[in-house]
C-alpha cells in the first residue's frame, strides 16, 4: 500500500493493514502497471489518480478476507487491483454526475477533461479490470465481480430516479446504498473468500461482513458530505442537499419529534430552491446527525458480529478496527 504511506491516511488504516501489509506492494505495482502502458493518452487523463490518495478500502477487505480463508496467491493480489480499478471508475463516473470538482485533493477527471473523457476513461478502467481479473482464471471471482458493478449501476440508477422524492423511506435508502456502495465492499469479500477456496457458509459470512461495512461506511459519508471537512476529505461535499439527494439524515429529519421543526424541514424541502445552510442547522436542531450515527454504528455491530467468527485472531482484531475506523471516521 505504497500509495496509502504517502497520505493522512496512514496512521489508521496503516494499522489495520499490517496483517496483510507484505502483500501490499505487490498489489499496488500490478495496479499502477496498468496505467504504464500505452495508449500515450491513457497518461496524460489519469495524471496520478491510480497512484495517490484514496484509503483502497477495497482491496484491503479483499486481502483481509482472503486471509481469514486461507493463504493469500497471486489471484488475490490481481483481483484486489482490479477491485480498486472498478471502485476508480466509480468515482469518476459518479462526480459527473453529482457536478463535484474535487476527488482525492485533485481536480476531476470532469474538470479537467470534460465529461465525454469522464465517460469514457471509467468504461476503459472497467474494461481493463476486468482484462486484469480474467488473469485470476476463477469464474466466479470474475462472476461476482460483474455482478457487484451491476448492482452499483442499480443503486446510482434508483439513486437518480429517487431524486427529490422527499418521501423516500429508510428502508428504499438502505436499498439504495447497499447497491451503490455496499455491494463492492461485500464483492471485495467475497472474491477474498471465494480465491481462498472458502466454504459456502464462509463465504456468506464474508460477504455479509462486507455489506454492513458498506451500508455503515456510505451512512457516514452521507453525514460527512453535510459536516466533514472537504479538506480532510479530499473531495466535494455538500452535493448531496444540492442535487436534492435524500440520505438519512434528511429522513430521520423529516420524521423527528417534535412536530414543529419536522414541519418546518418539510416546508425547506418543498421549496423551489434549496437554502442548504438553513436545512442544515434544522438538521442539526432535529438530532437527525445523531440518529444517522447510531444507524452507522448499528450495521458496524453487526460485521463485529461476523468477524468473531474468523479463526485467525490477528486478521479478527484487524476487521474489528475496520469497523471501529468506519464508525468514528473523518475522511
Ligand atoms: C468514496 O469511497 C465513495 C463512496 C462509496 C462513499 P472512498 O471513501 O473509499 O474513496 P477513496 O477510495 O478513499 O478515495
Ligand atoms: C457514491 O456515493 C458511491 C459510488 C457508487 C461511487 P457518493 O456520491 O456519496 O460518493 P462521494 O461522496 O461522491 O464520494
Ligand atoms: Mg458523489
Ligand atoms: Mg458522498
């Protein structure tokens, strides 16, 4: 994790990583290799976006899980560089769409090249993660993989159709994010299990343990993306309120007692124009950030909960911190 050393990001996750940390850099060199070959132009839209920044959450439950089931192989190494690739293009596709400018302390691929670059530069990243998983030669690795990006398209495709629909219900959100975001984390775990030649039953519970870190990690960005610090972050916040996106802290809002303030939000949200700065402090006032926290932290129990079924305490005490990390982060 050569990239991870290099950012704020170290002190937390460097941690949880070393049980896995001599995998790291090989996983890293077979990720930047793919951005060292031609076409000249691939160079020149990727600048260092595959290099710097970014947490590789991904990759490390990938390794982490692989290693709960067994030894880590080359396999697992090339499948946690592609899982990082898909989760690349990810983010570049979706700043198109939220209209952000700034994603791991760098410009956008959109404002810097344009949209039709941003497009196109996530489907080849797509593509060649996919050239880069098929060396993994595990159908299923490969099947579950395609699957996850599916369901990632799913949940950003009801993310956009939910747009403004006030009404949305915890449950459609909890929908939502265990397509958009959940599902790569759970996929991460599950292609850890699954090149470990994991049992059925392990391979669940992995994917399982993947998925409620992954619903817990997209409730707290969504909190973040009201009160974090962009700095810190490293990318646009505030996109949420503006793209009239609903997340949980604007449901628990809408439903908060007592009545005066949950109709006072209401009237903000039916507003032809969104006063994000007053829909913010009425937030706040609701106590919606704090049951949103409690919602977070209720889905990281619950992969605590798996993770005391992993035998190997070292990497038990490592998914116990992710879940920590995930619950209390600030970036
Ligand atoms: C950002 O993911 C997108 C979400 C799912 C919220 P990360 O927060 O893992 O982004 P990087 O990889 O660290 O940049
Ligand atoms: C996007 O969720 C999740 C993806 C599928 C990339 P967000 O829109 O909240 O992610 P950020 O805040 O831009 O990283
Ligand atoms: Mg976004
Ligand atoms: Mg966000």
């Amino acid at each position: 994790m050569t990239s991870m050393m290099r950012t704020n990001t170290e002190l937390d996750l460097g941690i949880i990583a070393a049980p896995v940390a001599k995998h790291w850099d090989r996983a890293e060199q077979i990720l930047v290799e793919q951005f060292r070959t031609p076409p000249p132009w691939l160079e020149r839209l990727m600048s260092d976006r595959a290099i710097f920044g970014g947490k590789r959450l991904r990759p490390l439950l990938l390794l982490l899980s692989g290693s709960a089931c067994g030894d880590i192989r080359e396999g697992h190494l090339v499948l946690a560089a592609a899982i990082e690739m898909i989760h690349l293009a990810t983010l570049i596709h979706d700043d198109l769409i939220d209209g952000a400018t700034t994603r791991r302390q760098m410009p956008t691929v959109n404002v810097e090249h344009g949209p039709t670059n941003s497009v196109l530069l996530g489907d080849w990243l797509y593509a060649q993660a996919f050239v880069l998983a098929a060396r993994s030669q595990s159908t299923a690795a490969v099947d579950a993989l395609a699957r996850s990006i599916r369901s990632v398209c799913d949940g950003e495709i009801r993310q956009h159709y939910c747009q403004g629909d006030f009404d949305l219900s915890l449950d459609d959100y909890l929908a939502m994010i265990e397509g958009k975001t959940a599902s790569l984390c759970a996929a991460a775990c599950e292609i850890g299990a699954i090149m470990s030649h994991a049992t059925t039953d392990q391979r669940a519970a992995m994917a399982s343990f993947g998925r409620h870190l992954g619903v817990a990690f997209q409730i707290v960005d969504d909190i973040l993306d009201l009160v974090g610090s962009p700095e810190r972050m490293g990318k646009t916040l505030g996109t949420d309120l503006a793209n009239r996106r609903v997340t949980a802290p604007l449901i628990f809002a809408l439903s908060c007692e007592p009545p005066a303030i949950r109709a006072r939000v209401r009237r903000m949200v039916d507003a032809p124009t969104v006063d994000a700065t007053g829909l913010l402090s009425l937030i706040e006032e609701s106590g919606a950030l704090q049951l949103s926290w409690e919602l977070a932290k209720r889905h990281c129990r619950l992969a605590q909960a798996i993770s005391r079924q992993v035998a190997d305490e070292a990497i038990a005490q490592a998914f116990v911190l992710l879940t920590e990390f995930v619950a209390q982060r600030t970036y």
